[in-house]
C-alpha cells in the first residue's frame, strides 16, 4: 500500500484520532452502551470475522448486533500494541491486539479470575468523513477463543 506524503503533525493528528476509536470501541462495548458502537463506523461500515464468515455490514445492522449483547454480561478487554499507520489525508490503518475476559449471568461484586475468552488482534481501516475519522472496517482474528462462561445464580462462580 502506497502511502501519501503528509505533514508530521497531520500523521501525528490522524494516529492519536484513529487511537482514540479503538480505545472508545471497547470502552462503550464494556462501559457504555454497546449500541453506541455503530456510531464509531462509517454509514457503510463493516466489521467481519474471517473464520466462520461473519460479517455485519450498516451502521443498523451494527447498532442491532452490539445491541444485542445479553445484558448481564461484564466483559473488560485490554487493548495493547496499537499501531495506526496514516496512509493519505483521508485514510488510516491500524493493527491492535487485545485479550477479552468475559462471563454471562453477572449480578454485583467481583468475579473470581479466569482466563480470557479471547485473544487476538483487529485490522482496521479508518476514513475521514465530515472532518472526524471513523472506521470504515474492522477484522477480527482471533487464534485464541473459546466459550462465554456462565456464572453462577450467586453471580462470583
């Protein structure tokens, strides 16, 4: 991929933009509304799993998927190794590897440690839309996952 040649501070910019969505991604999806997510993407957004061909396309078909998620979820995901690569004014690659730890049937307290559902890392690409970035796509792979576990009635096993 060719890369535009772009003042240092435009780079600069476009990474610490591109960071910050990849950053406030997981946050509403762990803290905020997942729902809101779709708000993250481009109208045509995508975002896709290669294994198992999934892929959800449309910023309604993302907000209904993200908002889906079973309401007594807890999840926390740990992002890390974000690498956002500005490939022309109005474009921008990123490569982040993350770890998802994630049970079902959450009530109230802390949760006994276990290992991470996932890990694995995304491939996105960003867009310049209306002067503010978004991601237009977002990869998944993950070469480490299993099932969500259920917790207990008591919410802690």
């Amino acid at each position: 991929m060719e890369t535009e040649a772009l003042d240092p501070m435009e780079c600069l910019l476009t990474e610490r933009a591109c960071e910050r969505l990849i950053v406030d991604f997981v946050r509403r999806l762990d803290l905020g509304d997942p729902g809101s997510v779709a708000d993250l993407f481009t109208p045509d957004g995508v975002w896709e799993w290669p294994h198992g061909d999934r892929r959800v396309q449309g910023r309604d078909a993302l907000r209904s998927y993200f908002g889906s998620r079973p309401e007594d979820r807890l999840s926390r995901r740990m992002c890390t190794n974000i690498l956002v690569t500005a490939t022309s004014s109005t474009t921008a690659t990123a490569t982040t590897y993350f770890a998802t730890y994630r049970v079902d049937g959450y009530q109230e307290g802390m949760v006994p440690p276990r290992p991470p559902a996932q890990v694995g890392h995304y491939e996105d690409t960003f867009r310049k839309v209306d002067g503010g970035w978004l991601l237009a796509t977002r990869t998944t792979f993950l070469p480490f996952a299993g099932p969500t576990q259920r917790l207990g009635a008591t919410g802690g096993s």
